[in-house]
C-alpha cells in the first residue's frame, strides 16, 4: 500500500498559552484535552501534535526527535485567498511578518508550482510559511 499523505507533524513546545492563542487566531481547531502532556492543533484532516513542557523536559520520552527542542518547526501552509488577505489575518493575530510576500516553489503539480509566501514566528520561534497559489 502506497504512502497517500502526511497524517501529522508533532514538536515541542515551551509558551503553551502564546502557542495556543496564535493557532487559534490563525483559525486552527485546537484541542487541549490531553493537556498538560499534548496538545493539538488541526486544520481539516490534518494536525500538529505539541509535546508540552511537562513530556519533553523529563528526557524519559524518547518517540520524539531526539535533539528536539522548541523552535524546530518549519511549517508551509496553503492560504485560499490572496496574499492581502493572509496579511491581514497575520496583521490582525498580532503576528510579524518577517519575510515577503515572495515567489516560492511549492508542493503542487510535483513541486514545480510557483506560489506567494509569507512567513511569520510563532511564540516558539518555529518559522510558518502562508503560500498562496494563483
């Protein structure tokens, strides 16, 4: 059986409530009924799982990246509407935009599909891309 998708991503995280507000601004689902242990955020049928401070600190949980720390995400995400748009949700979630809009290749049509990114930090320094495809 072939590999159809990416499921979830899962990173640690130290600023668990600035985390959380940011998703939650960015329009994420976000679940917080395994906390304080994990957390989750969800767009769609996908997710990012958050390991909170109290898992990670302890070094007994090893089904992790074994020099994870917080700010080792690098996340892309698809934007629907226009660059102006996503600015102005960045703008309103109280978010720095740090770099564009510039063009980038994307995931699509086997990575030869040109998109406008821009990126941002969350709380943990992990760097989120917003790419919107004409």
């Amino acid at each position: 059986m072939p590999i159809v998708s990416i499921d979830h991503a899962a990173i640690p995280i130290a600023r668990v409530d600035e985390m959380l507000a940011l998703y939650r601004a960015l329009g994420f689902v976000v679940d917080e009924s395994r906390a304080p242990v994990f957390y989750s955020v969800h767009l769609a049928d996908q997710k990012i799982n958050f390991h909170g401070p109290s898992l990670w600190q302890l070094g007994k949980f090893s089904l992790r990246g074994p020099t994870a720390e917080p700010g080792c995400g690098d996340f892309c995400f698809v934007w629907e509407g226009s660059v102006e748009q996503v600015l102005a949700l960045l703008e309103d979630a109280g978010a720095t935009v740090i770099e564009g809009p510039v063009d980038r290749d994307g995931g699509r049509e086997e990575g030869r599909c040109v998109g406008s990114s821009v990126y941002i930090r969350d709380p943990d320094e992990n760097l989120l891309e917003f790419i919107c495809y004409s």
